[in-house]
C-alpha cells in the first residue's frame, strides 16, 4: 500500500498528479488482501490458542487498518474534506420562513 501510494503521488517539483481509476481499484484491491489476510491471521491464531501469534497478529490487524487509512489512494479518501465557505455578497438578505419578506 505504502509502494502505490508512493507511485501515484511522488513528484519532484512539479504539481501533484492525480490518481486514476485503475490506481484506486488497485489500491483497493491491495488494501482489502492486506487487511482480510491479517484478520484471516488473527482467527487462524486464536483457534490454535497461541497467546503469542494472538498478540501479534491483534498488532497486524491495527498496522494494516492505519496503514490503509494513511496511504490511501485517492489521498484522504476515508476522511471528509473541510468545507471551503465563501463570503456572502453584500447585497445578502437573509430569507425566514414564514416572514413574507423573500425574494
């Protein structure tokens, strides 16, 4: 996932490229095998009851679902976006229900 998100978005100095639909499906795809394969992990350990391999792959499990979050292609696909307000314009007259006064 680190190696994707490092070909989509690596430039020197220029601007920064934008992903394209197969580079999502591929992150996509990557990000679904790493995460189901250690949770995969984690239930083949705690049926062979080793504290050891439970512990570990609980650790895997974490690792895998912060690293899809923090290199995910397109960048911040899991987290919203700030909304961007623009000033009213000085002609603004605010319309309330039931005034009568709207435009």
């Amino acid at each position: 996932m680190l190696w994707q998100a490092f070909v989509v978005y690596f430039s020197l100095g220029g601007p920064t490229p934008i992903s394209s639909a197969s580079d999502i499906v591929r992150y996509d795809v990557t990000a679904i095998l790493c995460v189901g394969s250690v949770i995969a992990a984690l239930v083949i350990s705690i049926v062979r009851r080793s504290v050891w391999l439970v512990v570990f792959s609980s650790i895997l499990v974490l690792v895998a679902l912060g690293g899809s979050a923090v290199f995910s292609v397109p960048a911040g696909k899991w987290f919203p976006p700030e909304p961007t307000s623009e000033p009213l314009p000085s002609y603004y007259k605010p319309c309330y229900s039931g005034s009568g006064d709207c435009d």
